[in-house]
C-alpha cells in the first residue's frame, strides 16, 4: 500500500501572463487530513483542480494510486470554492441529481447530513444565504462514499458558530483506513486541529511542509501563529 493519496513532480502550470505553480514537489499522505494553507493566488485552488483532473498541467507528474478508472471523478469527491449547483434546483432535487451521477453516493448519509445542516429539502438554491449553499456543498460531497475527498474553502461564507459543529460532522464521518482528505483553507485557526499534515504554498511554491505536530514541536508555534510567520 502506498504511504501517499497523492504524490506531484515537477508541477508547473502557466496561464497567460502569469505562474500558477512552479515546479512544485510534494506528497499528501495516505489516510491524513491534509491542511493546504496560502494566501489568495498561491496556486492551491489550480493545484486542487488538476489533482482532481479539472485543469490539465503543463509539465510534471501527478500520481494518485487510488485511482483505478479512466474517469477520476468516479474516484475522488470535489468540492469547489465557486457555487458549481443548478440555482433551479431545489435541494432534494440537488442530492437526487447527485445520486444520479454517483454510484458511491449515499442517500442515507445525504439526509442525515440535510437535517444535521439544517437545510430544508423543498427550499431552491436560488433561495439559499451564500452560507446555506456552503453547507449544501458540503452534504453532496461527504455523501460520497470515496478514497480521496478534496475540498477547496469548504468553510468559506458559513458562520462562525457553525465551523466547528461542520468539522466535527466531517472528521465523525471520516475514515482514515479508507480515506484520505486535503482542505484548502483561510479559516486555520478552527481547522488547525484536525490536520494530520499540513502543506505552506507561497507565490507558486512550496514554502514549508510536515507533519502538524512535528511543526508544532520544532518551531514551538500552532499552525495559526506558522501561518503568521512563513507568510509575513
């Protein structure tokens, strides 16, 4: 078995006028929950894309041993930091339309997590508050019964008060024997406690990576107050 979900080399993406990565090496262990820290245009929602096969590299490798199928969507859950849902649509029509494309889709686990958020079923997207929708994304994507969730900003517009009752919904039904995890995110001070391993992107680049303990032991910091220093 292989000791990393996904490993990348030599990563370079370009895009007009500008560098998204730049010859990045890296691993995200398997059965961890990674932290993917960096400011705005670091080049972790690219980086995420094309681990999850939605933007093609220009150079380098990306090698993802539990991928087994030609289409890797059937393998890995994606939550995008952009509202990707039919506005139309109403929330059961949502999960319904997910089921339908998904076979690992669990609907049992979609309205467990419908009630948990507490999102009525009948209500449209259209209808829903930005932090509504959030919680909403979250649900289609943890309902998915897969060995690699990746999840961009998956906090992004949710409140506060909400963060933590979410995490705790997201690690209660994780399984680290037969799922590995990568969160991008800004809002490390709720998270930080959650990642196995943690991985600094910075203007392309891999700025500082390890295991979370071990970085908390060596520089005598929580990962809140490293985010301050690797990127002041």
């Amino acid at each position: 078995m292989n000791d990393y979900a996904v490993k990348v080399e030599n990563l370079t993406k370009k895009y007009t006028g500008s560098t998204a990565l730049a010859d990045i090496n890296l691993s995200f262990p398997a059965g961890q929950i990674t932290g993917l820290i960096g400011p705005n245009g670091s080049g972790k929602s690219t980086l995420l894309k094309i681990i999850a096969g939605l933007v093609i590299k220009d150079i380098g490798q990306v090698d993802i041993p539990v991928v087994k199928s030609k289409n890797i969507m059937d393998e890995i859950a994606f939550l995008p930091e952009i509202n990707h849902l039919y506005n139309w649509m109403k929330v059961e029509e949502a999960v319904s339309f997910f089921n339908d494309q998904y076979q690992d889709f669990s609907l049992k686990k979609a309205h467990e997590l419908i009630d948990f958020m507490n999102l009525k079923k009948t209500q449209k997207i259209k209808e829903l508050s930005k932090g509504m929708v959030g919680r909403l994304k979250l649900v289609l994507t943890l309902a998915r019964q897969v060995p690699l969730l990746i999840m961009d900003e998956p906090l992004s517009g949710i409140d506060p008060n909400s963060r933590a009752r979410i995490l705790e919904s997201l690690i209660s039904e994780y399984d680290a024997e037969k799922q590995s995890i990568i969160i991008s995110t800004h809002e490390v001070m709720e998270a930080e406690r959650y990642f196995d391993y943690v991985i600094f992107l910075e203007n392309s680049k891999v700025k500082l990576s390890g295991n979370a303990d071990d970085l908390r032991a060596e520089y005598n910091k929580s990962i809140q107050q490293l985010v301050r220093e690797v990127f002041q």
